[in-house]
C-alpha cells in the first residue's frame, strides 16, 4: 500500500475499533461502571497522592526558592533544599489542619449542640406560627387543614427524634471519651479506610513532590513516544494553560474566602448574632462558589438566625449583603483581578454542570476548567479566522455583512490567500535567445515602441 492507503487503513481500523468499543460500553453499562469504580476504589491512594502533590507543590517550589541563600552559599545544593522545602511543606500543612480542628471543631460541635438542643422549641414557636397563619381554613377548606396539620406534625416528630438520637454522640465526641468508638462503630471500617486512604496519599505525595522533574520528564516521554509531536505539543499547551487557571483560581479564591470567613466571624461577634462560628464557616466555605456561593451560604445561616432569634434576622440580612458587596466589588477583583475572563453565563454553565456531575467540588473545579477551556477556543478560532481572512473580533459579525474596510489596523484580513489567486508575471529566462539579437529590426520598429513609450 501507499502512504494514502495506508492512512485510510488506519482510519478504518481506529473508527471500527472506537465504534466496537461504545457498543460493548453501551451493552454491558453496569458491569463496566462496576470495574471503574473498584478501579477507583483500589487506585484512591494513588489518586489523593497526584492530588496533595499537585496543591502543595506551588508552596514546594516558593519555599525552594527562598532557602537557595540559606544552602547555596558555597556550592549548589539541590537535594538539600527540596528536603527542606518538602519538610517545611507537610509541617505547615500539618499545623494549618491541626489548628483548624483545635480552633473550629469544638466551637462547631457546641453550636450544632445547642441547635439540636432547641429545635423543640424552635417547631413549637414555628408551628404556633403556622397554626395561627391557617386557623382560617379549618372552617373553609377543613379537610386541607387537616392535612397541613398532619404534614407539619409528621415532620416535627421526625426532626425532634433526630435531634434525640443524635445530641449524645456529639457530648460523646466533644468529650472524647470511652463512648466515641461506641457513637462511630457503624462508620468505623469507612473511617479507618479514608484515614489510611489519606495517610498513604500523603507518602505518595512526598515522593512525588521530592523527584517531581523525574516524573514530569517521564510523563512528557510517554505523551511523545505514544502520540504525534504536535498533538502532543497541543496537548502540553493546553494542560499548562489549564493547570496555571486553575491554580490562580483555587489559590485566590480560598484566601478570598478565609478573609470572608474571618470578616464574618468578626462582624456577627459585634451584633451578637447566635451560632456565630458555624454560621462564619458556612460562609466561608460557600463563598469559593462565584455567583451562588453567597445564596448557598446566606440561605441555611438565614434560617438558623430566624428560628434562634428572629429579632434579629434584619440585622444579618443587611450585614450578609454588605460583605458580599465588598467581596464583589472590592476585595475579589484585589484578589483574583479577571482571572476567569469568561463571561457569567459560561460561569453559570460550569457551575451546574460540575455541580450536578460531583456536586460541590464538581461546581467549584469545574470553573477554571471551563475557562481554560473557553481561552483555548477563543484563541484557536481567532487563528483560523485570520488564516481564512476574516476577523477576528466578536463585534465584526453583529451585522449580516462583514466589511473588511472597516477592521482596525490590529486585525486585517490575510493577504496571503490574495497573492496566491493574482497571475505572476513570467520572469525572462537567460537561457532563451533575444528577439532582437536574432532578428534585425528597421527604424520603423524601432520607432514605434519609443513612441508608445512617450505616450505612456
């Protein structure tokens, strides 16, 4: 065969293959969803490991860079300062989560306690409330009244038994005593799985992190042995492009979201608004979402101010707003700048998208991924735009007609494709014999050129 049947040989034997391989996907869908999650299941360590190492090796190389005057005074000393970078690293990301469990956990616990303490009397209060607002209906619509009453009954018995059930364990937990094993015993082979999960994650992250060039180098090996240079080529451009907005995003979304926590924190201290540490984290945490994280977060901390103390729901209404309106205006754009650069409705299609795939993590990765995404596209069709001589700017295409007269100087049409159509003329051949040095011309044409010449 030729090189061209050669390439539609293969062709055929890559769309056979691809079609073979959706319809045995297609036909036996349970069983293969069953092998990619024990794959999953089995490959968890691994996967945490390429995730830890992936977050902690920005703080990794930072760190590196500010050791090199402290062990490259003589000579350089490259494995030195990665362990010491790398042992700087876990030691910091061990504080953070201690001082977090420290400060957080036990504040959270005796909120959540004391909220589970007083839902009876908050369903009291709330269902006074109700039976007043539909004592109209027990004479008009007896049989709707009946049933709303029932209804609001059923769900108050259930959340009242719930909060029984569920008040001892976290006195069992905030006590850390001999009842904590007894409280966790039904999730205790998940709990001591995840643990070891996490823990075998982590050493596979140190070992990542420590010969991080090595596994790069090897990466990048297999894509060029495996694939086309230059999809391979596209490919590393589109991971870079990826990986540095994600990285901008989640890194200056999560310090925007600790300082919207901690402002939180702060501001419902001052109007001694109940539940204030697990109201603050709620906010926090919801406030990485762009557009719905503070309705995800103000919504549910409404609801907890309204059934403690419902005096004071204006007040937390109107300081929620406010610091989201300095978020939004002020201390994200500080932060972030416009690291997106894709408009609000993409950010809302990612948003559901991630969020209906994964849920919050799903709504929160999902964002810098699309706007990766959305650079990417934006770039390759501004370049085969130009090769076809059309503009690139959005704004050309607002009318039926594109006049080319009419795009800036920054963007003209190629011209390439112009002087391939226009004839060329014949360039004069040396080899060939003049006219006039074969035959002899008379005065007469000799003349006549000279006089076109002048007319000319």
């Amino acid at each position: 065969m030729n090189e061209r049947q050669r390439g539609t040989a293969k062709t055929a034997v890559w769309t056979f293959t691809i079609c073979l391989a959706i319809g045995v996907a297609v036909w036996r869908w349970s069983a293969l969803v069953a092998v990619v999650r024990k794959a999953v299941q089995v490959l968890t360590p691994v996967l945490l490991g390429l995730v830890f190492a992936y977050l902690l090796c920005p703080l990794m190389v930072w760190l590196e860079k500010k050791f090199i005057r402290l062990t490259d005074r003589k000579k350089p000393r490259p494995v030195l300062r990665r362990v010491l970078a790398l042992t700087v690293t876990m030691l910091i990301v061990a504080l953070i989560i201690f001082g977090l469990i420290m400060a957080i956990v036990p504040e959270l616990i005796a909120s959540i306690k004391n909220l589970l303490v007083n839902i009876p009397e908050y369903l009291t209060s709330t269902g006074n409330w109700i039976q007043a607002r539909i004592a109209g209906l027990e004479h008009d619509q007896p049989q709707l009244h009946s049933v709303l009453l029932s209804v609001w009954n059923s769900a108050q018995d259930s959340v009242s038994s719930f909060a029984t059930a569920f008040e001892p364990k976290l006195d069992s937990i905030a006590s850390g005593g001999a009842d904590f094993i007894a409280a966790v015993t039904a999730g205790a082979y998940s709990i001591v799985k995840g643990t070891l999960n996490v823990f075998f994650g982590m050493v596979f992250a140190i070992y990542l992190l420590f010969k991080k060039e090595h596994y790069q180098a090897q990466a990048r090996k297999t894509l060029y042995a495996l694939f086309p240079t230059r999809q391979t080529h596209t490919f590393l451009r589109i991971g870079s492009h990826v990986s540095y907005q994600f990285m901008h995003f989640l890194s200056g979304k999560t310090l925007d979201s600790f300082i919207i926590g901690l402002l939180c924190f702060v501001g419902l201290t001052i109007l001694r608004i109940p539940y204030t540490p697990l109201i603050s984290i709620i906010v926090g945490v919801t406030n990485i979402i762009p557009f719905f994280g503070p309705i995800l977060g103000a919504v549910p901390s409404g609801l907890l101010v309204l059934l403690a103390e419902p005096r004071k729901i204006i007040p937390f209404v109107i300081f929620i707003l406010l610091l989201q309106q300095f978020d939004g205006n002020f201390l994200g754009p500080k932060i972030l700048g416009d690291s997106l650069g894709m408009p609000m409705f993409w950010t809302l299609f990612a948003i559901t998208v991630g969020g209906g795939m994964i849920g919050f993590v799903g709504m929160v990765a999902f964002i810098p991924l699309f706007a990766a995404l959305y650079a990417f596209l934006s770039d390759f069709f501004a370049e085969r735009l130009k090769k076809k001589g059309l503009p690139a700017t959005t704004s050309s295409y607002m009318t039926d007609k594109i006049h080319f007269s009419d795009l800036p100087d920054d963007d003209p049409p190629d011209s390439t494709e112009e002087t391939e159509t226009e004839p060329e003329p014949e360039a004069e051949n040396p080899a060939l014999p003049d006219k006039t040095e074969t035959a002899e011309e008379s005065p007469e044409q000799h003349q006549k050129p000279e006089k076109k010449t002048r007319k000319k």
